[in-house]
C-alpha cells in the first residue's frame, strides 16, 4: 500500500487584491526581463542574412547566360529579404 503527498501554496485565504497584485508584478517582472544574449544573437542573424543574399546573387549571375529566368527568380528572391 503506498501514499502520495501533494504540497500546494495556500492561496485560498488571499483576496482579489492580492491575487490582482501579484499577478501584475510578475507581469511586469516578465515585461521588463531582459537577457544579455539577444543583441549578439540579432546580429549574427543580420550577418547571417547578408551572406545568404549576396550568395543568390552570385548564384544568379552564374546562371545569367544559361537560363536568365532562373536568374531573374534568385535576384526577387534575395530582393524580397
């Protein structure tokens, strides 16, 4: 025969108020929380960007005198970034 234990905070005994207070400081808390690691992330994903378009458009310019609709497709394709 075994048992289990369940272990809760008491939130029974708290008002509106309190409920409404709390709820809006963790709000905030999560609002305003800010990680280091997002601007260095944006920036190799800029980078990273910038690269893969002028790759397309050296690709369609080895393709120009074979099949410049193919062309044409890869330079709409990196304008559209």
């Amino acid at each position: 025969m075994s048992t289990a234990t369940f272990t809760s905070t008491q939130t029974a005994g708290l008002s509106y108020t309190e409920n409404l207070g709390r709820a809006a400081r963790a709000f905030l808390q999560a609002l305003l929380a800010v990680t280091p690691e997002a601007k260095p992330a944006a920036a190799v994903q800029e980078k990273r960007d910038v690269a893969s378009i002028a790759q397309l458009y050296r690709l369609a310019r080895s393709y120009d005198s074979i099949q410049p609709n193919l062309a044409q497709e890869l330079r709409a394709i990196a304008a559209r970034n």
